[in-house]
C-alpha cells in the first residue's frame, strides 16, 4: 500500500481550471457575434470565418511538428482556433480567400510560432494578421460590404480603392455622421465581419466576466478611455463625433472585450492592465482622429503590446503590508 | 461580511465530518513522541530506556527559549529513544513508549466542570504565561510555534488585541469547527485567560461563515464573560488563506503587517489558534500539559470521516483504520490539509502537536496534471493574497536568478498555495517559488552572518 503513495509538495488540489477552457470560453463568449456576423454577411463571412480558422489550426500544427519538431502540441487547447475567428473577425467578408489564409500564415506562423508558441508572443496574433493585410491589401481589406439581412450579401456601391459606408470613414472624410442609436448597437453598419453587431460583443464581455476568464480592468478603461476623450473633442467642436459613435463604431468593443483582453500580450498586474487600456483608449482617438486610418483600434493594441513588458516591470501589484492602516 | 483584502482563492470546501462529533480515539499499543514537534530547539529526552511514565508524565524538556517540553500522553515503560520518520519525511529522535493501562498524573484535573477566572481570581499574567510554559503549548494550526514566546512580544510593543484563529480555512479539516460547537465555553475561558495574560481588554475571534452553528453558539456565550473583557465573534467571508496570520489581522482590524521581520504584534495583535485558546485553558485550569488534541481523519473515500480526540504519539494508521480502514484507491496520504499540508510516505508517523489533520486522496486526485505553458493569465497575480508576481517569482527561481527574486520579495511569500491552486496551465509555481524562497533566505542569513 505505502509503495504507491504519491508524495508531492503542497497544494495538493487544483481549481479544475485549464488553458482550453478558458480558451473555449472565449469562443463561447464570440458566438453571439459570429452568428450576428453570419445573419448579417451571410455565406461570405462564413466561409471567411471557416478558412480562416481552419489555416491558422494548420499553420499552427504544421509549423510545431516540422519545423520545431516539438512533441507537445498545443492545437487541441483552442488557441489557435480562438487567433482563427479573431482574425476572420477582423476583416471584410468579401475578402478573397487566399488572402484569409496568408493573414493566418503571418498571424500564426510569424507572430506566435517565431516568439515560442502560446504564451511567449509579444503581439497579439490576430490583430498582428490584421495589420500585415492591411498594410499589404489596403483596397480589399477597406472594402466593405454593408449588412443585409437574410444572406443578401451587397459589395458596397463605393468606388474601389476608397473606404466604404463605415461610420468612422464618414468621419474621416469630414461628413457628418448620422447614424441611428440602435443601428449601430444591432450592427447595421459596414466593417469587419465580427466587430458590427455591438449588442453580441457586449454579451460576450458579460459572460466572460460572469465565467471569471478576464476581468472588467483592460475594456472598462478602454471604453471609458474613448468616451471622455471624444466628449471633450465633441464639446470643443460640436461637428466632431459624438462619444455614442465613437464607442458603437469600428473596432472598439471587439478591441477593447476581445484583442486587448488577450492573457499572453496584457500586462499582469491590475494598475498596469489600467494604464494600458487607458493608453490603448487615447491611442484609438489619436489615431481616429488625426491618423491617416480612419480606425485605430488595432494599430493601439499592437503599439501597446509592444509597450507590455515594460509596464510589467514597473507595474507591480501592491504587496501586502504596504497600506498599514485603513 | 469582513475578508481579508488582497487576492485569495475557494477551494471546493469539503467539510465531510463537520457533523461528526468528536470521538474518544483507543489508546495505542506503542506510541511515538517526536523531539522536534514544534518551531524552534528540540526538545532533550529525560528518560531513559525502562522508565516507567504516566499520562502527562513529562518526558522531554525545553531545548532552549524557543522551544517546548513534551508529556507522554499514555502510561507504560519507555521502550527506547530512536528516531521516526516525521511529518517532514526524515527520520528524527523520537522516545517510543509501551503502552500499560491508563494511568495519570495526580495533579492533573480530570472532571469537566467548567472553571472560570471568577473562580481563580488570584490568577496573575506571569502565573499564566508560566504555566502555558511547562505544559508545552505550541500553535495548534499546524506552525508549531511556541505559545509562551507568541506571548512575549518583543520590548516596547503594545499589544492591543488578542485575535483568536477559528477560521479553518483549509478544505476537508472540522477539527476547529467541531471543537468549538463541542467545547465553547472551555475555549472562552481560554482566551480570557490569554487576554489576561497579555493585559488586553479586547479579544476577537474569527469564525468563517461556513460554520454559522459555531457562530452562533461562540457568539450566545461571550456574554457570559464580559465581566473578564470584550470578546467580539467576527464572522468572515469564506476565502482562503484567511487562516493566515497577516490575512486574518486584516481581516478582523484592517491593519496590514508589514514585510518581515515585523511581526503580528507591530499593529498591535497577537494571535492564537482557537485550538490552542482550549489546550491553554486545561493547562492552567485542569493542570492538564499538552499530550491530546482533535484531529479531523478525512476523504472522499474513506467509510467514515471522523473528528477524533487523539492522544499525541498514536500512529495515523490507527485512526484510518478506526474511520473504515485504508481504502484501496489510495494514491496521496497528507497531514493537514490539501493545501498546506504535508504528503506523508506512509501512514506510521505519529500524531503530533500540530497535526489538525489526516487526509486521504485517491489515485486520481493525487496525481497532479501536465504542465502547460505559462499563458500570462494572471491568474496567479489576482490570488495571492501578499501582492507578489508567483509566475515571474517562479520563472526566476527556474533560471536560478536569485538577486532579482529578493528584490521581487520573494520571502514574503507564505506558501499558501493560491497562485498554483489556480494555475490554468498547471504550472508547479509554489514548487519553485519555494526554491527561489529557502535559497534567497539562506543568502541573507550568509550576509548577515558576514557582516
């Protein structure tokens, strides 16, 4: 009996919590939105969705076993699946397919394969895929297809070349934008296939925060962020947009609930998660603003990725024993 | 509802025998007295070989101030002084004794009546301190540390409080709970007798609220002493370490110790075990030393969870076989409880002053699972409730970086297990915390030895 008794050092239980379930619990939490995005983009963003998910889970697989060579794979625990819907949520549904697969070949292979697999990238993948298209297919990445209802897929009327009916290109061109309240929370406006429908990525941020995968630090910041900076612009120029537009258009609330939230590229401690989400906040309006996209979401995030590690190293949690009375 | 304010996880709670009353364990054929039960010197066997002892027959002295005498808990002749395997896995001197009859020392009170400090009022603070002395009260929670020496705080400090530990924040373990629904009033006078002893008029016990029939119960009788001081029953919000001496001050005051080497008494508590507040009151009001306490013997796959009162040298074995016998799935035997306690290469180490507890796991719980890669959840960050980084203490300790891991402070850490508690990648953070922690201290001790 005593020959097989385990002997290990405390704690000797563990929570139950793992890496796929916190991974699949983001993906629970994105399928308010995909649906959203199948209902409104129809078949286009289905099979964006699909390709881009499926080539990022080969990429991945592929590159782990003949180029690393490393027994352990890490496929099966959903994050790479979650880079794939991320990705495809980060891009127009009538983005030609192969395009979807080389965002996912750059996103995978180069941004979290180079740097070590899961946990050791320092950009997020997707938002890193993201920008590679953009920079490399600027026309078919801002060519955006408006919602229809019922799978009516209709290619935006707009000249090639030029950005779409997004509220935020309006914004850019100097045209007012207006915009009903409810449309932009339902989604009834163009951009990237995951990012329109305000409503499902809000309830996914809920449920993320009910099931405890992240807490409300990085998006409430953001958000808050973006609302008092473009009150305070709206307030000194009563042609610029309001705070609502702001927040309910382009890329914000799928940044702020699912890029920025990231576990591997946010900082750790509770003030650098703040000040990081402050700063992503500022960076978005700047961007929006006066950059030369009209959104500046993703460019944010990616900046502050970059900006992680330092702030874990002078962010550090309050150590107990440093507030010695109430 | 009160907590402590810095991280902190739930573990399933798991109180399978907070409904058994407390039974009387039989008395051992041959029980074991380890010298070393307790934070400080060993204490120097006084007996030899042949001896005959009685129960509460003091066996070994205090090896020093920070130590503890032991009192052999069962009459009989001693049978040798060897070595045991302990808690802690090594082998250490221990004084074995055959047990014949049941046979006590006379000074020692043995009726239950409840004696109060209205009964002994010429009771002073020195008699008291002296008398928790020689009977070898250590913290019954499981740290072992010598009563007397809690109760000397250093010179120039104002104690303010007594704050009595009744939280029992580690899974499966009843001892504390069924102690207190059994023993209320013994405890009662206990910490009256400790406030006395440390002239504070101000006691508070603190009780989490998964065991509101003790609450309810410690609360109805702290009238009945108000004439001796103020004790305040505090129940707290189930969250674990709260059992932890810094988590349960601020818990119960909202004050924060500072890093070491200040100690509780620098905000102005000094802490008990709710455990030892009874063996403190039947060492001065029974004359009884300490030689028995309540250990819970507990698993899902045990027959019978138990809480028995224990004689101090029976072998665990006796009291797994006493709930049902070892079951067969058996894959981790732990003294304490699952989150601090000690895995135990088998079940003959003897029951000691801080063992609270006897736990059993089976093949499948004992097992930890493969390691994943860090994902930077932070998961770790959020639990540990003395404000450090367990995934950045961890990773230092594996690349072996130990300047770094004392300025991350890394001796702060009071090994609760929190941060691998709730690892989502499985990671053995404690286990390399634990390196980074015994080797940076071993730094400071050579510095300081240097200078």
């Amino acid at each position: 009996m005593s020959n097989k008794l385990t002997v290990s050092l405390s704690p000797h239980v563990h929570s139950g919590d793992s890496v796929s379930k916190n991974m699949y619990g983001v993906l629970i939490a994105l399928l308010p939105a995909m649906i959203c995005s199948f209902v409104f983009f129809g078949i286009g963003a289905i099979l964006v969705t699909a390709v881009s998910v499926a080539s990022c889970v080969f990429f991945e697989w592929a590159i782990n076993k003949y180029l690393l060579k490393n027994p352990q794979s890490t496929i099966c625990d959903g994050s790479a699946i979650l880079t794939g819907v991320l990705l495809a949520f980060n891009v127009p549904s009538n983005l030609p397919l192969w395009i979807v697969i080389l965002g996912a070949l750059f996103a995978i292979g180069v941004v979290k394969m180079t740097f070590g697999g899961l946990g050791c990238n320092l950009f997020n993948p997707a938002l890193a895929g993201r920008a590679f298209l953009l920079i490399s297919f600027p026309v078919q990445m801002t060519t955006w297809p408006n919602p229809g209802l019922g799978f009516m897929t209709i290619a935006d009327a707009s000249i090639e070349g030029q950005t779409g009916a997004t509220p935020l290109a309006l914004m850019k061109q100097g045209q007012a934008v207006d915009m009903d309240f409810w449309d932009m929370l339902i989604g009834k406006m163009g951009g990237s296939l995951g990012e329109v429908c305000a409503l499902a990525l809000l309830l996914g941020f809920v449920y993320m925060l009910v099931r405890k995968i992240i807490t409300w630090h990085i998006p409430v910041s953001i958000l808050a962020t973006v609302a008092v900076c473009a009150a305070l612009l709206h307030w000194a120029n009563p042609a610029y947009a309001t705070p609502t537009t702001h927040l309910f258009s382009g890329g914000l609330m799928l940044g702020a609930i699912f890029m920025a939230t990231d576990y591997v590229t946010s900082p750790m401690s509770k003030k650098g998660q703040i000040i990081y989400g402050v700063a992503i906040g500022f960076l978005t309006i700047v961007i929006r603003t006066w950059g030369a996209y009209p959104e500046g979401m993703s460019f944010a995030i990616l900046i502050m990725n970059a900006f992680v590690p330092l702030i874990n190293t002078y962010c550090k949690p309050k150590r107990f024993g440093e507030v010695v009375k109430k | 509802m009160k907590t402590f304010r810095i991280g902190g996880v739930h573990p399933a709670e798991n109180k399978l025998s907070a409904a058994e009353p407390i039974k009387v364990a039989e008395l051992p054929k041959v029980a074991v007295f380890p010298l070393s039960q307790h934070i400080g010197a060993p204490a120097k066997a006084i007996v030899q070989k042949g001896d005959k002892v009685k129960v509460g027959t003091m066996i070994a002295e205090a090896g020093g101030f920070v130590s503890a005498p032991i009192f052999s808990s069962v009459s009989g002749t001693v049978l040798k002084v060897d070595t045991v395997i302990d808690a802690s896995g090594y082998a250490k001197p221990a004084i074995y004794i055959t047990v014949e009859g049941d046979e006590w020392e006379a000074g020692i009170d043995r009726s239950k009546d409840l004696v109060t400090l209205k009964d002994r009022r010429e009771l002073t603070s020195d008699e008291i301190k002296e008398k928790i002395k020689n009977a070898g009260i250590v913290g019954m929670g499981g740290a072992c540390f010598p009563t007397h020496v809690k109760l000397s705080p250093p010179p120039g400090s104002k104690p303010e409080w007594i704050i009595i530990n009744a939280v029992e924040c580690e899974p499966y373990l009843t001892a504390d709970h069924r102690l207190m629904l059994e023993h209320a009033d013994e405890i009662l006078v206990g910490v009256t007798l400790l406030m006395k002893a440390m002239n504070v008029g101000k006691a508070y016990i603190g009780i989490e609220n998964n065991k509101p029939d003790a609450i309810e119960l410690m609360k109805s009788k702290t009238m009945k002493f108000i004439h001796e001081g103020d004790i305040e029953i505090v129940p707290l919000k189930v969250k674990y370490p709260q059992g932890g001496e810094k988590q349960l001050i601020d818990a119960v005051v909202g004050r924060q110790v500072p890093a070491p080497p200040a100690l509780p008494v620098s905000v102005g508590a000094i802490l008990q075990n709710v455990g030892t507040a009874f063996a403190v009151y039947e060492a001065v009001m029974k004359n009884k030393p300490l030689f028995e306490r309540i250990v819970t013997v507990t698993g899902k796959s045990l027959a019978h969870p138990s809480n028995f009162l224990v004689r101090m040298g029976t072998p665990m074995s006796q009291l797994i076989d006493a709930c049902g016998g070892m079951p067969e799935d058996t894959g981790k035997l732990i003294g304490g409880g699952p989150m601090m306690g000690k895995a135990l290469i088998n079940a003959e180490v003897p029951i000691c002053k801080g063992s609270s507890g006897v736990l059993l796991m089976n093949e499948q719980e004992a097992k930890r699972a493969e390691a994943q890669p860090c994902i930077r959840c932070a998961k770790c960050v959020s639990a540990c409730p003395m404000g450090l980084e367990p995934f950045l203490l961890s990773k230092l300790a594996e690349v072996h970086d130990w300047e770094r891991l004392e300025k991350e402070d890394v001796v702060s850490c009071i090994e609760c297990g929190s941060c691998q508690f709730t690892c989502p990648s499985h990671r053995p953070l404690l286990d390399y915390v634990r390196l980074g922690k015994s080797t940076v201290l071993g730094i400071i001790h050579a510095r300081k030895a240097k200078a």
